[in-house]
C-alpha cells in the first residue's frame, strides 16, 4: 500500500483528470464510489489515446492500439482534443521497449542459435557473392526475422564494404525493419576497417537523411577509424562537430584523440585537450594516463612521465602492462639501464608479466642507444617470462618470413585481388578471422540463460558452443538465482578445452558471498587453492571486500590470514578493506592491531585508511588519539585532507569540546586544505549548539561567500599535482606564468 501522502496526491489526481473525463466523455459513469475516479479516467484514456498515454491493457503485443467495438448501447463518440501536456499523464505512458527487443529473457537457447546461424549464412553469401540480384534472392529465400541484432551479427564478419553496403540499404526496405544507431554504428567498422574514410562520410551522410541521430559513441567510432587512417584533419573536424552541436565528449574520445595526436608528435595540442578534460570535469582513467606518459616520456619530459607514473596508485589508477611498456621503451632509448631493471622489478611487483611485443621494442631501442650487451641479463630475465609460442608469434608478427607470405599470396586471386574469406560455420562463429572481438554478442546471449536447466544444459551441448572465461563471466552476470550460477560454474568446467581463471572464480564466489553461501565460498576457496590458478591481489582484494559487506569477518579474516600461504602479499587496499570490516563490527582493538601490523609490514597507509581509523577512535571516545594519529599522517607520506580534519572535527563537536573543533578547522585552512560544505555545516551547528555567537557569525559570513556546487569532486593533492606537471609540460606559457608568478611573490 502506498503511504498516506502518496495516497492523497494519487486521489487529487485522479479527481482532476476524472473531471476533465467527465467532461469530454459525459455518459461515462462509475458503478461505485471510489471507482468513480479510477474507472472514468482510464475510460477517458482509451477514448483519447493522443492525449499522452494508455494504459498497458489497451496495448497488444507488437504495441499496437486495441479498437474497442462500438455497440448499439454505448456508440463512438467523437475525440475531443483538449489541452493536457503529456507530461502530466506520464504514469500511462507506453513503456519504452526494450533496446533488443527479439531477444528477450523468453527466447530459448535454440531460437537464438538459429538466428545466429541465419545470421552466419547471410554474411557467408555475402562474402562469396557480394551484393548483387542472385545473392538477394538468396538472402531472401533464407527468409531471416530481421532484427538490429541479427544485423549486427552479419556486419561483425568480415565484409567487403561494397556488399556490407548493399546489403544496409536492401534492409530498409523490409517491412517491419528500422536500422538504429548501433547497425549504422557497426556499417561505420566494416569501412573504418579498411581505412575507407570516404565510405565512412557516405554512411554519416545516409544517417543523417534516415533521421538517426549521433551520439558520444557514434562520434567517438569515426574518430577513431579516423584515426586508425591517420586522418588527423577529419578527426579533427569530427571533434569541432562533437562539440558544436553540444554533445560532450567522454574519457575515450578524449584518450583516443590524445593518443592520435601523440603518434602525430603534437605535443601541444595534447596539452590543450587535457586542459579541456579537467576544466570538463572528465576524471581519466589508466588508459588516458598511459597515453598522457607516453606523450610526456616522447616530448622529452621523461621526469614528469616519472612522476606521473609514481602517482597512479594513489589516483586509483593501477598500471597495467602498457604503462610499463611505454615507460620501459623510453628508459631503453635513453640508456638508463638502472631506471630499466626499477620498472621491471616493479612490474613484476604489480604482477604484470611482459609479452613478445614489450620485449623486442626494448630490445630494438638498447640496440639503439648501444647498450644491447650491457642489459644481456635484463632481456633474459623477460624473456624467462613469456611462453614461446607467444614469443614466436609476436616475432612472426613483427618481422613475417617469406613462407607466410607466400601463403598469403596464394590465398589471393590470380589476379592479385583481395583475399576470398572461407565460409564459418556455426560452431566455429565466435572466432572470426580479422576480428577483435566474438561473433556472438553475450550480452544478449547472457539474457537467456538466466537460470540453469538440463534442457538449457543439453541445449548448449547440442550447439557444439565454445566456452573461454570472457563468456563464462558475461553469462554468469546476467544469471539471476544463485543456485543456478553455481551449477553453471561446475557444468562449463567439464566441457572439452576450457579452464576457469582466476576472475571466473573471483565472479562466482562474489555471488555466492553476497547471498550467504558460505559454505560454498569455503568450498570454492580450497578447489582453487589446489589448482595451479596463479590468485591476484585483486582476487583476494575482491573477495575479502565481498565477505566484508556480507557480514562475515571470521570468514574474510580466514582468507586475509590465507594469503600468506598463497605468497600473495597484502597491499594498501587489503588492509583498508579489513580495518573498515572491524571497525563496522566494533572490533576496534584488533582494527588497531591489523593497523600496527600494516605499518610493521612496510605497507603505507593511505587517507582513507586513516579515515577508518580516525573515525573508529572518535567513536570509542579516544579523540586524543585520534588527533595524535592525524598528526602522525606526514610522517608516514600521507597528508590529511579534508576527510581526514572532518572526521576528527565531528567526533571533537560530539563530545562538547566545540573550542577545540574550532582549533583544528583554523589549522586545517592553515595547512592549504579547504573544508567542504560538510566540514561548515558541522562547525556551524557545532558553534550554534555552544553559543559561541562571534565565531559561528564569522564562519557563517565565509560559508556564504562559497559555492558548493562548483565543488563537485573534491581533487586530491596528487590529483592536483599531477594535472599541474602535465600541463607545465605541454604547455609551456603555464610553466612561465607559474615561474612569474613566484618570482613576484
């Protein structure tokens, strides 16, 4: 039942509306009191559906509106039009339909599979034939339940852009079909993937005149096909239209297009996009700031690449194997063999492993800088890291021998013409040859096998479908019962060629802990202990997290604890995650315990460590020690910010000592940390409460002249320092500006 307030503004307005039906439609009438308003109105709604909407019993399946038959004893009346925004009648309106419409929960295993074959045999025509009369006969004596994701399927095989095109514009004649941005989204990749950017002009230019809008993604695709065809001008001008037309970018348009200026040497402009990313409020992620060093470490700013680097983890923004291998590569050319064997040291640390790629750019830039021979053992110790058949074949891919060529060769016409692509059967659909990603799009094969039968079982085996941990992590998202998840879990692991990693174990004991499956946790735990499954820090971070917020510490403090048997050290994260568990649990003696075992360990607490912490003490009614322990902050790198002096102002102003609280918020601003609209808020009550009038007037009248609303994210120091370093670098006037400026004061 609704609550009171929700239920007298539901009368009021079904009163209002079932008075303008009484209006319009004067025969109607009730059968009863308090129907009066309910049964008027939607009577009112099936006679007017142009008013705004119509109930979802008017609607037939395909959304279509229901005629009621007039009869001799209630006849048709004429529609009155009246002057209702369908705003105001928003509950009624249709509900918007699903973006994959066909390929509901409903659809059986074998339906889709019969639409993803149809699909495969509509890109093997086209591959053989093109697009021409005979293949269209062909195509439509297949006779396909056309739908955007089954177009989607036929445009994720290799096409010839010419067939692919064809075959986009026969479509908009079927009846019942509209193409949407996604189909036209994937034509744009059959072009961009031969680098025929006027083909790519041509689809915008059809787009616009079917009506079908743009969108970040789409912007963000052509930019980058534009960019892949080293077409700076177009993407360029694709930016300029992004913007005019007041669609805002997101963090990968701005990192692809800083990285196609950073291949193009202007440096510059890197600098002028990044400026407009923070001023936007766009955060970067790992992938802008590996570009961002890479620019740096290429324009001869190796020092503030450096930097930039030191400070990820604490921009949460972990280094991934790319980040090493940009850095690594400009150690190399320089001939810094120390800064060199630090960041594979560190790398293996970060439990990063290097590839063939990383180890012949390296190679090739020692061999530069003359210090091939020198950096022996180094180019040993990598190459002891990578398999050799990858290592092969990332050789084969850097310098090709001549009998693949050959092949290759052979694979043409005699006529020297493009490659004639084999035709791909069914089971072999999810490895497409030129393809980066599969053929099947698991995120609406997830959506039907939401729960785990034998007949879903038998179904999949009778599909001959390939299973990698990528499609096991996708379908275990989208299950919905637990139960069936872990039945799932323990059916793909016997299926012939596939093995769980450590992310599948990851997903299906996160499951199973939310939902207080413990004992399964416990069970899932050992059988990947006992497996030769190399388990991440960010497995064990992950799981330790998902017991935390389960409600189990004895469980998660088994597992932390665990982890020195496994050799996987405990980082900053760890630690945290354990202390907040016990701090929520009112353990606060061994929160401090596992704090002194932190420090004891060489682990460096981070602000929000000494968050918990702080706030853990305050509650125990130690504010002594909780002061002492902000102060100790410096000692250990870690400066207070504005959490940090909040939390502590908080517990001071809970427990009276309102003088003191005023103390520590006139130090804070001291010490350059602004306080936020929390931070005031407290003091103000704090002051009021006290009937200390003079200062809560004087913090009142500095409350008033900030905008909170400009603060939407509080930036951290490093944030702050980073930004600074990046665009002193790039841009030199600011680093002028800021030398003048220091100069002056």
């Amino acid at each position: 039942m609704r609550p009171s307030w929700r239920r007298a503004r539901w009368h009021r307005y079904c009163e209002f509306h079932s008075s303008a039906a009484a209006a319009a439609a004067p025969s109607t009438t009730a059968k009863n009191g308090k129907g009066s308003h309910y049964g008027s109105f939607f009577q009112f709604l099936r006679q007017h559906p142009q008013v705004g909407g119509l109930a979802p019993a008017d609607r037939n399946g395909n959304g279509a509106v229901e005629e009621e038959p007039s009869t001799s004893e209630s006849p048709a009346e004429e529609e009155t039009p009246l002057n209702i925004q369908a705003g105001n009648l928003h509950m009624y309106r249709p509900s918007r339909p699903p973006r994959w419409e066909p390929f509901k929960s409903r659809d059986t295993i074998g339906s889709f599979f019969s639409k993803m074959e149809a699909a495969i045999e509509v890109g093997n025509v086209l591959r053989e034939m093109g697009w021409n009369e005979d293949s269209q006969v062909k195509v439509e004596k297949l006779k396909v339940p056309w739908n955007p994701l089954v177009v989607l399927q036929v445009l994720r095989q290799p096409l010839e852009p010419d067939a692919a095109w064809g075959f986009f514009q026969w479509l908009k004649g079927v009846e019942g079909y509209r193409h949407t941005e996604h189909t036209y989204n994937s034509l744009i990749e059959v072009f961009g993937r031969v680098k025929d950017v006027t083909g790519i002009q041509k689809v915008l230019d059809d787009m616009s005149a079917y009506g079908c809008g743009m969108n970040v993604v789409l912007f963000t695709t052509v930019i980058h096909w534009y960019s892949r065809a080293d077409d700076i001008d177009r993407a360029v001008e694709m930016w300029n239209q992004m913007l005019k037309v007041g669609c805002l970018p997101n963090v990968v348009t701005y990192t692809m297009l800083m990285s196609l200026l950073t291949k193009l040497k202007r440096f510059r402009q890197v600098g002028e996009i990044f400026k407009d990313m923070v001023s936007a409020g766009c955060r970067p992620n790992v992938r802008t700031y590996t570009v961002l060093i890479q620019c740096l470490a290429s324009s001869g700013n190796l020092d503030a690449a450096l930097l930039v680097f030191e400070k990820l983890d604490s921009l949460k923004a972990s280094p991934t194997a790319a980040t090493f291998r940009v850095l690594m590569d400009s150690a190399a050319s320089a001939g810094d063999l120390e800064l060199l064997k630090g960041l594979f040291e560190g790398m293996k640390k970060a439990n990063q492993k290097p590839n063939g790629k990383m180890y012949f750019t390296v190679m090739d830039s020692l061999k530069k800088a003359g210090k091939l021979t020198e950096a022996a053992p180094l180019l040993e110790a990598m190459e002891s890291m990578i398999e050799a058949d990858q290592l092969y074949a990332d050789f084969q891919a850097k310098t090709p021998d001549q009998e693949s060529t050959k092949e290759e060769d052979d694979r043409r016409g005699s006529s020297g013409g493009e490659t004639k692509e084999r035709s791909v059967p069914l089971q072999d659909m999810e490895v497409m040859e030129g393809l980066d990603r599969p053929l099947v799009d698991m995120k609406a094969f997830s959506t039907i096998i939401y729960r785990w039968t034998p007949e879903t079982a038998a179904a999949l085996e009778a599909a001959n479908f390939r299973w990698d941990p990528w499609k096991v992590l996708r379908v275990l998202m989208g299950m919905r019962d637990v139960t069936a998840a872990l039945r799932f879990f323990y059916w793909v692991e016997k299926q012939p060629g596939y093995k769980h990693d450590s992310f599948v174990y990851t997903k299906m004991i996160s499951l199973l802990g939310r939902h207080h499956h413990f004992s399964q946790v416990e069970e899932l735990l050992m059988k990947l202990q006992s497996s030769d499954i190399e388990v991440s820090i960010v497995t064990m971070n992950s799981i330790i997290f998902t017991l935390s917020v389960s409600h189990n510490p004895d469980l998660a403090m088994k597992i932390f604890y665990w982890m020195k048997d496994l050799k996987v050290k405990p980082n900053t994260r760890t630690y945290t995650t354990v202390i907040d568990m016990l701090v929520k649990m009112r353990h606060f003696d061994r929160a401090m315990a596992i704090y002194q075992e932190m420090l004891d360990a060489g682990c460096k607490p981070d602000a929000h460590t000494y968050t918990v912490l702080i706030q853990s003490l305050g509650r125990e009614g130690k504010i002594d020690a909780a002061e002492h322990l902000l102060e100790k902050m410096p000692l250990n790198g870690c400066k207070p910010n504005v959490v940090n002096y909040t939390s502590l102002i908080n517990s001071l102003i809970h427990y009276g000592r309102v003088s003191h609280a005023l103390a520590v918020f006139k130090r804070m601003q001291d010490e350059g940390v602004m306080p936020n609209s929390i931070t005031y808020s407290l003091m103000s009550k704090g002051l009021k409460r006290a009937n200390m009038l003079h200062d809560l007037v004087e913090v009142e009248k500095k409350m008033a002249t900030i905008d909170f609303w400009k603060q939407q994210r509080v930036k951290s120091e490093d944030e702050t320092l980073v930004n600074e370093t990046i665009l002193k670098a790039l841009l030199p006037e600011l680093k002028r500006e800021s030398q003048d400026q220091r100069q002056t004061e």
